[in-house]
C-alpha cells in the first residue's frame, strides 16, 4: 500500500464513531504522525447513532475504495450493533474498540456497557464541572486579561507573545482540570529579570514558554508580517531577556518550537507531579524528624 501511495499521492483516511470521534482522531492520529513522508486527507464521521447511518457510511469509504488509493479507516463504534456494521465495508480497518474491549473484559471478568455516550459523555459530573470551571478561568486570564483571583491558578504560563500559552492552557483546562493562567511577557516586563507584579507571589506556579528565533519569526512574520515586533532582532531580544528571566527565578522551562501542544501539557504535568511530590516527601521527613529529633 505505501508505493501505491506515494506513487498516486494522498491517502484518504475515515475516522469513524458513534460518539464524538475524539478517540478515533488522537489514536489514528498517532499512528498516522510516524509516517511523515506520506500525505492523509482526514476525514472525521462522528455520531453514526444508527444502523442505517452506519451502512450510509460504508457506502461512502466503499466507493473511496474505488479510486487509486485505498482509504485507511479507523473505528471507535462502542455500540456492537454499529460496529458490526461498519465492519462490513471492504476497506482496510484499525478497529479500536474492538481490538481491546474484549481483552479487557476478559481481565475484568465482567462485560462492559459498550455505550457510546459513555467515551466522551460527562461521565463523572463533578469532574466534568471542574473541567468547566477550569475553561472559564482560562478564558478570564489569558493574556494578562485579568489579575483578580489569579492566586487560584494551578499554573502560570509566562512568554513572549506568540510562543503557545493560550493554546496550551486551554489544553489542560479542557483536559486536565487545571486552573491555568497565561501572561505575556512584553517590553517593559523584559527590561528587568524581576517577574512581572502580578505573578511575582506566583513564583511557583510560573513555567517560562520559549521558542526558537527563527520559528518565533516566522510566527509573528505570519500575523504581522514586516513588523518590529516580528524582526529577528526584535525576536531574539525578547527570548534571550526572557531565558534570563526563567533562569533567575529557577522556572521550569519548556521549548514549545517544535512541541505539540499535548507535549507541552504532559511536561507541565509531569513537573507539577514532580514537585508535589517532592513537597510529600519533604513534609514527611519533617514529621519523622519532629518525632524523632536525633540526639
């Protein structure tokens, strides 16, 4: 398939499910990543409720079948009814569900639901509220927008304009719950290595975002094209002042020029579990000690 590929151009991809699809894009996803010198036309179908939808939907990937590349489909049906339907199409499948529920059953002893509404459903409603609550606050201090409550924030994401700090918050607002504010880091924060005033108590909270020159250009070149703010000189300035920053107050710092932005976030929770956990442990050598106080 991959010289056929190459040789004819794109690969149509189906992500297919009767839920969200979210599933189905982030696993295809990952696969379809490793091959970086082939080209994918995606396609995502979701909420394929019903077996008359489903063979709606084999009809199409069956007629893609038909032109010079066969397509690549991959499956997140819960319901069986559907997803022995959408098994039917004659197109090469990537059934997730199905490869693993059984397996899983099998170690669980018990037969799971197999509802859609449950992959991406609100599931557990405090945690789903907490999940909206962490959005709003994002909204409400992204881009230094607003100070008031940010001592709430779990975590403040520090940089210069343009280096990923609202897409990255909204990420672990969205899917990990956390309070995240961002503030951006412009001329007259960058004169000096003192924090800014309004994340100063925040210390250790703060993550400094950086880039590289040339990718951060290009970014800025992109929404201000010929502009100061997106000159190399002007770029360079600004990273090397905030390097500075980050290196004087001892901020973890994360390279997002060549990170997506769920690397970024999983670094971020990486450290935060680092960190606390290192608190833990430090508060427990404390107790041990008061109650055994060496001689």
């Amino acid at each position: 398939m991959a010289g056929s590929s190459v040789e004819h151009g794109v690969i149509p991809v189906f992500f297919l499910s009767d839920s969200t699809g979210i599933s189905a894009e982030t696993m295809g996803n990952a696969l379809l990543i490793q091959f970086p010198e082939l080209q994918f036309d995606r396609t995502l179908i979701p909420f394929i409720s019903t077996v008359e939808q489903a063979r709606e939907v084999v009809a199409q990937v069956d007629e893609a079948m038909r032109g010079p590349v066969p397509p690549l489909v991959f499956i997140t049906a819960a319901v069986d009814e559907v997803r022995e339907e959408l098994l039917r199409t004659t197109a090469p499948i990537i059934d997730f569900f199905g490869l693993h529920m059984a397996r899983v059953e099998a170690q669980l002893g018990a037969r799971g639901l197999r509802e859609a509404r449950r992959l991406h459903g609100v599931g557990d409603v405090r945690r789903y509220n907490d999940r909206m609550a962490a959005i709003e606050f994002a909204m409400e201090h992204d881009d230094g927008l607003g100070t008031r409550g940010l001592d709430r924030a779990d975590v403040v994401l520090i940089a210069p304009s343009r280096c990923g700090k609202t897409p990255t918050a909204m990420y672990l607002a969205l899917q990990h719950g956390l309070f995240v504010a961002n503030y951006p880091l412009v001329d007259e924060d960058l004169d000096t290595t003192d924090l800014p005033r309004p994340v100063r108590e925040l210390r250790s909270k703060c993550f400094g975002l950086t880039s590289t020159v040339s990718r951060l250009h290009r970014v800025r070149q992109e929404r201000r094209p010929d502009s100061r703010y997106a000159s190399e000189p002007q770029v360079r300035a600004e990273l090397r002042a905030a390097d500075a920053m980050y290196t004087r107050h001892r901020l973890p710092v994360i390279d997002t020029s060549a990170s997506s932005v769920e690397e970024i976030a999983a670094v971020v929770i990486q450290t935060l579990s680092r960190e606390r956990r290192h608190a833990a442990e430090q508060t427990a050598a404390r107790t041990r000690s008061r109650k055994d106080p060496t001689p």
